[in-house]
C-alpha cells in the first residue's frame, strides 16, 4: 500500500486541508472506513483511474480537495498532461483534471437537486442559534454533493457559529444532503466576488474542513458566477478555493502541495 500525504487549498505554503491518497490494499469499503478512521483524516482510495473517498465517519460520493489530492499525485506521473479525468466510485461521476500553472482545477456540472421543505425553526436548531434568519432563502445546491447553502449575515457571524454536529448530521441523512454550507459575502476589499465559508458535515468539531470544494462550486452553481472563496478561519488553515464558470461547467480549484514524505506500507 502507496500513500501519500497533501495539503490541498492552501492560502499559502504550508497551509491547507489534508489528505490522504492510498494505492493498493484495502480493497473492501469495511477496511477502508477503518483505515480513514484510524488515520483520523480525509481518505481517496485510487484504484486506476477510479476514486473512491472517505471521510472518518462516512463514505462519501465526492470530496474535491481529495481529487485535487489526486490530480496533483497524477500530474506528478503525467508531467507534459494539461487535462486528465478520473471516475468516482459511488456514482461514476467523470471528474476532468486541469493544470494550470501551479494550481489545479477540476471540471464539473451543476446538478439538479430536490429543495428539502424547511420547518419553521429548524436551522436555529441545527445550528444551535436561537432567533437566527438567513440573509437569503436558504437553497441546495451540488456539483455532486449536495449541500444545504445557508447565507449569514458576515464573517463574524460565520466564525461564532456553534451548530449542533449530531443534528445536522442525522437531518442531513434524512433528507440526503451532505451537510450545511454556512457563507458570507466579503464586502470589503476591492474584489467583489470574495466570499467565506464553513462546512458542517463531520460529528466532531475538530474534524471541521478547512476547505470545502463541493462546497465552492455548489455556492458556483448558486450564485452563477466564479468566485473567490476563503475558509478555514476555525481551523487556523488558511485556505482559498477559486471558482470559474466556462461553457456551462463550473472549475474548482487551488494549490495541492505535499504535506509528508510518501510512505510505503507492505500488507
């Protein structure tokens, strides 16, 4: 068994969102959850050109930090390749990778998604804020993860957030939804299209993501229109996901860099 470790999103070197991408072994999905839960981290089992991720607590249909963990290991393999493609093992889902200077992108379509009725008083619950209201009508949106879009009044309302982990999770099971995207618009500063997130789809806290794909180019989808992302205020990873929309397909992408040496473990 090959892994490697990366950061993946990173505001600068040495920051990021960390992964793991695992060759060879582990070939039953009941390893693999053990493997990801005993590495207490974000898993991408490559087998070929097939991607199969884990996060500690669940399997899932899709991570993007995880492929650009992938396309940085790939490119690394391919290096006169400006675009390769992988297919996600859960829906099959073609994931184009792109190069394009020292940052990765990754080329996906906005999908059509159910809007999930919102009980009155429900997101003060699962975000445990009493007498919260969205700045806008909450949405779901998914590029191959749906998340529910929550839109908060500003940044330190973002950071203040507390939700209650076990509800969102059990709600989000429920209705088929990944989890609850919370965001801002960045107002100040002179780009207008910068935006910051949280995601709140783990049951512990300390597993919160300090960079969110699906849900940059969910909020993509949303919005229309590329943006500039930042998250991982509350993990101290500063991250920055970039987002652009070409003929139709929303582009995710940002620096993956090494984080470890490569391991080599015989099974």
């Amino acid at each position: 068994m090959r892994i490697h470790a990366l950061s993946c999103f990173g505001e600068h070197a040495g920051d990021g969102n960390p992964a793991l991408v695992i060759e060879g072994g582990q070939a039953n999905e009941e390893a693999r959850r053990a493997l990801a839960q005993a590495r207490n981290t974000t898993c991408v089992f490559l087998d070929g050109e097939v991607v199969d991720f884990y996060y500690p607590h669940m399997r899932s249909p899709l991570c993007l930090h995880a492929t650009l963990a992938v396309a940085h290991v790939l490119f690394a393999r391919h290096p006169d390749a400006s675009i390769l493609a992988v297919t996600t093992a859960m829906r099959g889902q073609r994931l184009e990778l792109q190069r394009d200077g020292g940052a990765c992108f990754v080329r996906l379509q906005a999908q059509e998604v159910a809007q999930p009725a919102l009980a009155t008083g429900l997101l003060e619950h699962l975000l445990a804020a009493p007498g919260f209201v969205s700045v806008s009508p909450p949405r779901v949106a998914s590029v191959g993860s749906p998340k529910l879009l929550v839109e908060v009044p500003d940044a330190a309302t973002l950071h203040g957030l507390r939700p209650d982990l076990a509800a969102v999770t059990a709600w989000g099971k429920e209705a088929g939804i990944n989890g609850i995207y919370a965001w801002c618009h960045l107002r100040d500063g002179p780009d207008a299209d910068r935006f910051e997130g949280r995601n709140f789809n783990h049951l512990d806290p300390v597993l919160e993501d300090s960079a969110t794909g699906v849900a940059a180019g969910a909020l993509t989808a949303l919005l229309g229109h590329g943006i500039v992302l930042h998250q991982g205020h509350a993990t101290g990873q500063a991250c920055l996901i970039r987002t652009r929309v070409e003929d139709g397909a929303i582009l995710v992408g940002g620096r993956a860099e090494p984080a470890a040496v490569v391991t080599s473990i015989s099974r």
